[in-house]
C-alpha cells in the first residue's frame, strides 16, 4: 500500500504577508522605491509588496501616489524644517552658527539618507507632476530658503556679513548642497567616485563665510 506523503510542517510553509502595516513602513517603502524607480514609474502594487501588504491595505491609509508622496516629505523633510524654524530663536545672536547647523544639519538628516534622492526626484518629474511638484515648493523649498534669508539679513543687520542679496542668498547656499546629492544619486551611485562629504561641506562653508564676511574698508585713493 502506497503511503502518503507526510505533512508538511506548519513552520515550513509560505510566510503569508501580513495584514497590517503601520503608515511609516507604507511610506519607507515608497520613498525606496521613489529614489530607485522615479515617481512616474512606480506602482502602488510594488509599493503595498515591498512593505509586505496588500494593496488593499495600502488604500487604508493612502488613497493615491501622490497623497504618499506629501507623507513621506511631511514624515521626513518637514521636521528637519521644524527643527532649524525653532534653532532660529536658540541661536537669535549668531547667524555664523545657524549657517553652520543648517549646512551640516541638512547633510546629516536630509542629504546623506534616501530622502537626498528627493531633490533629483522633483527636478526630473515636477512638469509632469505639477500637483506633487507645488506641494514640495510650498512645504520644503518656500519655508528652506525663507529660512536662510533671515539668518543672513539678522548677520547682515547685526555687522557679522556684508550686504548682500538676501532675495537670492538661499538659492546661492542651497546650490552645492544639492549638487553634492544629486552627485550621490546619480554619477556618485554608478559610474563615478563619489565626493567627499566632510571635504565638500567644509570647503563651501570656507567659502561663504569669507564671501559673507564684512571687508576692510578700501584705502583711500
């Protein structure tokens, strides 16, 4: 008589995805997936399978792409905005040092995480995207360079840097540090050895403190 097969042990079948995943690993998900594929390409179904859920669980907290974008920037971006909104009343008297937290600070929290791929993600997608593209100016890039515009005008008010135009002064801080993460996210990850950090944060600040520092008067002619 032909025997039958054994059972199979219950520890040795499939794991069965779980049923519930809490909103954070829904957005850590996206935002790996975001950062690899672009915004366009990437699917809510790959996004539910990558945090281990069904999309149908996904839509219990998101009902679109775009309302998991704004939840990644507002978990992950927002915050570090936050924080250097309040480090502006700790450190009211010395702009040298809110320049400097700011500069590391972003580096530290934003650039040197997934969420530095953020900025390579707009500048690759806002035109098609102009709903998820307002959200991130208004949230992120409005209140950033607001931010960097006061510190300097309380330095320029105060005698530590020289006039200058506040009106563009954070697109000019903001630059290098973008470029440095979208060097990481791009030539940086694939083709190219990536730059140094700590060598690249420490040169450009050399470099905007004596461009911010007040100068000697010029010797009479």
């Amino acid at each position: 008589m032909t025997q039958a097969p054994a059972a199979v042990p219950n520890d040795a079948a499939p794991r069965r995805r779980r049923k519930e995943a809490r909103p954070q690993e829904l957005t850590a998900a996206a935002l790996s997936l975001f950062v690899e594929k672009g915004f366009a390409a990437t699917r809510l179904d790959e996004i539910a399978a990558r945090a281990g859920v069904s999309k149908g669980t996904l839509y219990l907290y998101f009902d679109s792409k775009e309302a998991l974008f704004k939840a990644v920037i507002a978990e992950g971006v927002v915050p570090a905005i936050e924080e250097g909104e309040a480090m502006l009343e700790r450190h009211a008297d010395d702009p040298v040092t809110l320049l400097r937290e700011f500069l590391y600070g972003w580096w530290a929290r934003i650039g040197n995480t997934e969420l530095g791929g953020i900025p390579k993600l707009m500048i690759s997608e806002a035109r098609n995207f102009p709903e998820v593209a307002a959200y991130y100016h208004e949230t992120v890039i409005h209140r950033g360079l607001k931010l960097i515009r006061t510190v300097v005008q309380r330095g320029v008010e105060q005698g530590v840097f020289r006039p200058v135009s506040t009106e563009l002064i954070g697109n000019v801080f903001m630059a290098p540090l973008l470029h440095l993460a979208l060097w990481r996210h791009s030539f940086g990850s694939c083709c190219a050895r990536d730059l140094d950090a700590e060598r690249f944060l420490a040169t450009w600040f050399d470099l905007l403190m004596h461009g911010l520092g007040v100068r000697d008067a010029e010797p009479p002619q």
